[in-house]
RNA sequence: GGGGGAGUGGCGGAAUCAGGUAGACGCACGGGACUUAAAAUCCCGGGACGGUAACGUCGUGAGGGUUCGAUUCCCUCCUUCCCCA
C-alpha cells in the first residue's frame, strides 16, 4: 500500500515539465481527423494574471482536454495583446522601454499560465507588438486602402483630453473615455477611417447564422449597429438652390411635418444665417451646443433648447413653408444632422414645439378616439388612421407606409432608405505603442501608402516619453522621410492604429504563426478557422466581436480566406465577485493567481473556479470553498493510493457481480454520461464535478464498508477509481497523471480515450415512484425503472397509508408517469 | 426612458431546456469517533414551524392564472445587475 501524501507543489512541475518534453500538446493538421478550434480572448500582458483571467483559462482548458480524449485534432493557442497605453504609460513614469516594459510582462504571465497547466501549443504564440506580427496590420491596411475600406476623412472626433488621443465611437462610454473616464470632447480631425459599415447589413444579418451565440450578445450587437428603415427625403430651402435632406423612420407623417431642426454642426448652419440678423445669435448658441457633452444633449428627460434660424423650407407634399431652427438635441452623427419636426407625432417633437410656440398638426387618428391638435398633451405615437394626408386619408398608416415613400419617389420628393447608427471606425491614434499607420505625405505627390515590401513600418527607438503629445510626431529619425512616389521630401504619418485592429485577426495568425507571404497561410487557415469556440469576458459583446466580425468579412473580400464569420459558438464567461463586487484592483480585494497556486496548486484552483459557479454565471469567490475543492482532490488521491494494490494485478471482470458491484457499476456508468454530456452540450463543469464528487463519494464507502472484496467487488472497485481519474483528467490534469501512472496507466492520461458508457447500466438499478394525493405526496415505493404504469398503479392502490387516506373518497382520476409518480385525484 | 438577464436554506449553487419527490454537490455550522491534546481524517445531523416520535402544516421575491400537479408555463408587480440612451 502507499502511503504517500498529496503533494500538488511536487506533482505539479514535474508532469508540466514531461508534458512540454514530449510535446503533446503541439497541434498538426490532419485532413483525416475532424479539427476543434479552441479560443480564449488573448489578454493584454499587463504582467499580473488576475482572477478573471485564470476562470477563462480553466475553462478553456477543461472543454480543450476533455476534446482531446473524445478524440479531437484540437487546436488551443495563447498571445498577448501587447500595444496599448498601459506600457506607454509605464514608459511615461517610469522612464522604461515599452517594448521590454511588455516583453517583460509577457514573460511573468506565461510563467503563471505554464504554472496552471495549461495545455496550449506553445509554439504558436505571438505578441502584438512584435515586427513579425505589426507588419500583417500594416498590409491588411493597404488592402483596405485599395479596396476603398480604409480612408482618411477630416470629421468631428471624440477626443480624450487625458489620454491626448482621439477614440473610436466604440471606445466613449457614457460621454467618457473608456480607459480613463475623463470627459470626452468633440474635434475636428483629420483621421484615418475603416469603412465598417459597409458591412452594416451583413454584420447584422449575419447574426442569424450565429445560433451558438449568447442571444444577448446578439441583441448588443444589434442594437448598436442599429439598422433603421425609412426614407430620406429633400426639403428645398426657400430663396436657394439649397436642399436639405433628412432621414425618417416615419414617412407616414410628412403631411404633419411643421418645422424642422438642425445639428449645431450641421454645415449648412453658417450658410442659412450668413448677413442675416440672426447670424450672431445662432452662432453664439450653436458654440455653446458644441460644448455640451453627449449625454447632455441627448438626455430625454432634459429640456431642449433651440434657437430660430430666420429661413424656412417647403415641404413638397403639400407645398407649404415651415421655419428652420438649430436644436441642441440633433446630433450630425445620427442620421444627416437634421430632423424633420412632427410634433403631433413624436414626443421629442411635441414638447419642443409646445416651448417655441410652433404649430400640431394631426396626421394620424386613434382608431378608438378622434385626436385634436388643440387638446393634445402628448403625441400620439401608436398607428391609425390617416388624416390631413392627402391622397393617403382614411388609409392604415402602417399598411400605405411603402405606398407612400413611392409617392415620395415618383415626386423626386426622397426615396427608401435606410439608416445604421453604426458610423465608420476611427483607427487613428496619437500615441507611440502601436502600429505606425503606412502612409507617407508628399508636398507633390499627397497621401501615398508605404509599398508592401517596405513593409514593416517599424516603431523608431529614439524617442523620450514626456507625456505630453505623441512621441512618435517627435522622433528626428521617424518623421522625416523620402516619398515612394517621387523621391522627394515626404513626411511620415505619425499616428498609429486603435489596438483593436491587433484583435481582430489574430485568431488567423494563430494557424500559422511565421508565415510570411501573408497574414497567415490560406490552406492551413482552411483548415482550422472558424474558431469552433470562443470565450471571453462579455464586455467585450460589443467592440472587439463586432470589429472581429467586420475584419473577417474584410480578409474574405480579399480572397484570403472562405470564412464569414470567425467565431462559431461563443461562450461569455461571467466576472468574479468578492465580497459583493467586483474583483478588480480598485476595489482592493483581489487575489492573485499565484497565490492561489502557491497554498493549493493549480488543480485546486483550477477545480474550485469551475466548480463555484457556471461559465456564463458570476463567481462569488470564498475562501473556505477553495479549502473544500482541495479537500476532495486529497480525498481521491488517498483513496486511489488505498486501493493501489487493486492494480497491481489486474483482474478481467467476471461473469457474476456480487449486488454492490453491480450498482457500482451502475453509478460509474451514470456519471460517465452525465459529466460527458455536462461538459459537451451545457458546458456546466459545475454539475459535472458534482457528479463525480458523488461517485468518489460512493467508492469511499463502497471500500471501507468492511469485509473482504470479493473478486468482483475489486474488479469494480479498480474499474470506479480508474473511471474517476478520467473524469478528472481535464479538471485536475496533473493529479490525474500522478494517479494514472500509478494504476499502471500509460502515458499521457490526457490522450486516453475518453470513457463511454452503456445506456443500459448509466441508469440506476431501481427508481423511487411517489404517490400523490390531490397533489401532495403521500408515499413512496421502489420499483425497476422500466415497470409499467399499470404495475405502478396496483402498487401504489395496495400501499397501506393511500388505502388508508382513500376510505370513503372517491377516486375521480389516476395519472401515472412511468419512472416517476402516481398521482390520484380524489373527492 | 428603451432593451436584456437574475431573484431558491446561513452561503455558493442543483432541479428550470421538455411541468412530476425542491434544496444534488460543496462551504459554513452542530454532534460523535480517533488523539494525552490539537490539526488532519472518518461517521452522523441539518429549509421553517409544531411534535419525544411516526408525522403534519408551510415553503423557490409578491400577487393572480393554467394544470391532477408549477421553482419550471402565462399575466401583473417588486427588487437587483448588465447594455444602450
């Protein structure tokens, strides 16, 4: 017998040591065997691993070994998302070198990841910020560029005053910055454009097709992109040429048009006013507009201010003149920066008319009651009928909507449109620790890309991080240049590009890491992509899923790949809370990874995390829950070296089994089902631990029970260990080698197959059948699983306590549900 | 304001997809065994109320509905978290 102790600090490094010697876990394509691709969000190498981070990993490395026993060719990579400000700033306090600033935090995270067990192919990792990488997001930007999908375009920009550096649409949370929260400002900048909504309608209605996604990912995803349906009408401008258009989702009530606004930024604004009296005032109060924040502006519940522009347009359905005012609540990013006014119909409008005095004008009547424009306290926003409509009264809104926009058509008056209220994503960014943007600017030439074999545009060394402005504007060796075109002086884009961009291929980079006539190799890319599953934080459903998705749809129009979407099923973990929030550095009350794994090792945490909480579901850290997950791994482990002598010589199982092997037997074949398709179809480790906790618990019994084990009894006994230290395997990977080795198992317990099961035994050996009584359980019996409802019956009419409780009542009604209850119903 | 989740013992969570024994598994707690003692380990207990007990009544945020039967399905409401404004 062993006595030997459970002692994860040993076992641990030696089986992380023998799996990286013997290079299992490198991956290789094989057209004969079915690929799984398996992803986790790469993470950016801030050099601490934190909580969330070891969930993800668990996970994924969980669902990776139990693929890998059900006989999948997996592939399961691990980089760094290396550019971002974090490192610059670091540069900035700190006077370090960003570039080894990150090479250094890559190095203390892959140290943690190697310490946890994770099974990647460590040969395919890559980091952001290397040449090798940076280069292929310099080349997919000159695809764009030709392809019309990348641009540079002067437009307002939201602006981070802290961060010194413009944000994407994406990146503005609640009118603030999305890394630092200082207030976002709007300017006008001349900046470099992914042309993301062309892709608008695919991205939206490829969602469809994503049936393993989180529906609400989905409905994130939707909603921001914000697809609209309406028109796009033409309203002339009275005394001009002029014609001002706008967009509507409701053309239904053009007849009830009675004004209309625009945004302060709206370029016709100077124009309208020029000499005019009111030209002051509109421009004091347009300034004045521009400098309220987004939020301000668009709150709903906050007054609305306009001011009159003096000018008015003619509404072409009904020939009449209406006035032109300037709004706060109008935002040139929406739409086309103006909005045609209906009152009568549209809240927003109603209460801004009812301040400036401007006229209602019903166009469309409650079915129920008559609607007056006089005695209107809210607009009615519902369908009806139409009025005041011209050739469209007495018509369904809802019902003449398409008759009326081609009326709107044959006038020449607009057409059917449609709007997004995603806008084109600004990847320029005024900082150092990203990669440079590949274009030069001639005096004679203009805006000229920087040619593909010049190609990586490489991050210069001399620069001083002062931070203040960007580094890279003021590097002597970097700005200055020759032009490709002409050979005459040129001067260097100095901005680089959004880190996002960094994210949204590597997931194809990873099929072949060194490749260097492309991004990747297309047949090895065939070959792996789609991801088959991705996991990661939800915070990221909307900005780098959706720009993940765009940049597919991008490589594919290049003829680089076949793939539409990249990521086949998603799985959003939930965040880890501690003490009621969450477990972030801020808050104070994080616990580090390696803590973790220096009290407990890798197993326990790795069991703990998984079994605390489902995937998608926050996890409520605990201390004393990690003391339990720990105490059941040196409960398995004692008892497997208890019964080691079990397997030192192996017994064929025999013809008879004694009644408790029998239901040994069943119980281990139970499990093997449950935990396999708990962690296949639901993906619940939680559940799926429960059940073998319960199995070990039953083996423990089965062994101290007493007496001696009857050849059967060992044969089953030997057959329930090895089956749990299966089970375990992608759970507690190294205890499970250590055990697997010692039950004389060859190496690598991790590329055994995985156990199957019998449907016949993976049921128990009898079921309780319950009795109930007008609803109320009144008995109980045991019977086989597969007695029929009429034995059941019988059994439960000849139950003492019911022929009891049924004396003189009468029995109206039986249900019975095989394997499961009686139910009688009685008066 | 709009959209989407979630509410179950002292705690994390099961059962919810497909209505059928609510509380699996674990933590914390209580009792016992082993020990000179402790730790570790092993065994037993446990939703609430009443009862020595058998057992009974109540019980899955609140209220209603459907059903022989509702944590599960439907309606209304409350609380809370997330996303968008």
């Amino acid at each position: 017998m062993t006595t030997s102790k459970y002692l994860p600090r040993e076992i641990e490094p030696k089986w992380q040591k023998r799996w990286e010697e013997s290079g299992i876990y490198r991956s290789v394509e094989d057209p004969d065997r079915e690929k799984f691709y398996c992803l986790e969000m790469f993470p950016y190498p801030s050099g601490d691993l934190h909580m969330g981070h070891m969930r993800n990993y668990a996970i994924g490395d969980a669902y990776t070994r139990f693929l890998r026993m059900v006989g999948y060719n997996v592939l399961y990579p691990m980089g760094y998302d290396a550019f971002g400000l974090p490192a610059e700033n670091a540069a900035i306090t700190r006077k370090v070198d960003p570039a080894q600033w990150t090479r250094q935090s890559i190095e203390k995270m892959k140290c943690v990841q190697k310490r946890m067990g994770l099974s990647y192919d460590w040969d395919r990792t890559l980091a952001t910020c290397e040449p090798e990488y940076y280069h292929w997001n310099q080349w997919v930007f000159l695809q764009f560029l030709k392809k019309g999908l990348a641009y540079r375009n002067a437009a307002p920009v939201n602006w981070c005053p802290s961060c010194s550096t413009v944000l994407a649409n994406e990146q503005v949370e609640n009118g603030g910055c999305w890394r630092c929260g200082s207030n976002v400002q709007q300017k006008d900048l001349e900046q470099w454009f992914f042309r993301i909504t062309a892709y608008a309608d695919e991205l939206v209605q490829d969602l469809d097709r994503l049936e393993d996604w989180p529906e609400r990912v989905k409905i994130m995803q939707r909603n921001w992109i914000g697809r609209s349906e309406g028109a796009e009408i033409h309203f002339p401008l009275v005394g001009s040429e002029t014609v001002i258009s706008t967009f509507t989702t409701r053309p239904d009530t053009v007849f009830g048009i009675t004004y209309m606004v625009l945004a302060a930024e709206h370029p016709l604004v100077g124009e309208l006013v020029r000499g005019t009296d009111r030209e002051e005032p509109v421009r004091q109060f347009s300034e004045r507009v521009k400098g309220k924040s987004t939020i301000e502006r668009t709150d709903e519940t906050r007054e609305k201010e306009g001011i009159d522009t003096g000018r008015c347009f003619i509404n072409p359905v009904t020939g009449e003149r209406f006035p032109i005012l300037v709004a706060d609540y109008v935002m040139m990013e929406y739409g086309t920066g103006a909005v045609m006014g209906v009152p009568a119909h549209d809240q927003r409008d109603f209460e801004f008319a009812g301040k400036y005095g401007l006229p209602v004008r019903v166009v469309i009547e409650d079915d129920a009651r008559s609607i007056k424009a006089e005695t209107m306290e809210q607009a009615y926003v519902d369908d009806g009928t139409m009025v005041n409509s011209g050739p469209f009264d007495g018509r369904n809104n809802r019902e003449a909507m398409s008759d009326f926009v081609g009326y709107l058509e044959e006038n020449g008056w607009g057409q059917a449109s449609i709007s997004y209220r995603l806008r084109d994503w600004l990847i320029s960014r005024q900082r150092y620790w990203g990669t440079p943007i590949p274009v030069v600017y001639c005096e004679t030439c203009g805006t000229v890309p920087v040619p593909e074999e010049d190609l990586p545009v490489l991050l210069p060394d001399d620069v001083t991080f002062t931070g203040e402005g960007n580094p890279l504007a003021a590097s002597s060796s970097f700005g200055q240049t020759t032009c490709p075109g002409c050979s005459g002086h040129a001067r260097r884009e100095t901005d680089t590009m959004d880190t996002f961009i960094d994210s949204s291929h590597y997931f194809f980079r990873y099929t072949d890491p060194a490749y260097e006539q492309a991004p990747f190799d297309p047949e090895k890319a065939a070959y792996w992509m789609p991801v088959d599953q991705y996991i990661g934080g939800i915070e990221h459903a909307i900005l780098h899923l959706l720009y993940a998705r765009f940049f597919t749809k991008g490589l594919r129009d290049l003829g680089l790949t076949d793939v539409g979407e990249p990521f086949s099923r998603l799985l959003t973990q939930g965040m880890v809370i501690k003490d009621g929030a969450k477990m972030s550095k801020s808050m104070g009350n994080v616990i580090p990874a390696e803590e973790m794994m220096d009290k407990y090792g890798a197993d326990t945490a790795r069991m703990f995390i998984l079994f605390a909480s489902p995937p998608e579901k926050e996890l409520d850290w605990n201390d004393h829950g990690v003391e339990g997950s720990f105490r059941f791994l040196n409960r398995v482990y004692r008892l497997v070296c208890k019964n080691s002598h079990l397997f030192d010589k192996p017994e064929d199982r025999p013809d008879e089994l004694p009644d408790g092997s029998l239901s040994l037997v069943h119980a281990a074949h139970k499990t093997i089902k449950k935990v396999t398709e708990d962690i296949r179809n639901r993906f619940q480790f939680n559940t799926a631990i429960s059940a073998i906790m319960e199995l070990v618990n039953e083996l423990q019994r089965f062994s101290s029970d007493g007496g001696e084990l009857q050849p059967g009894d060992r044969w089953a006994m030997a057959e329930g260990l090895r089956t749990v230290i299966l089970l375990l395997a992608p759970f507690a990977p190294h205890m499970a080698e250590e055990l697997w080795e010692l039950t004389g198992g060859s190496y690598s317990v991790s590329v055994q197959p995985w156990p199957p099961y019998d449907p016949a035994l993976a049921v128990s050996r009898t079921v309780q059948i319950v009795v109930q009584i007008n609803g109320k359980v009144r008995a109980r019996f045991e019977a086989l699983p597969d007695s029929s409802g009429e034995d059941l019956e019988r059994r439960a009419m000849e139950n003492p306590k019911i022929i009891e409780l049924l004396k003189g009542k009468e029995l109206v009604k039986s249900v019975v549900v095989p394997g499961k209850l009686v139910s009688l119903v009685i008066k």
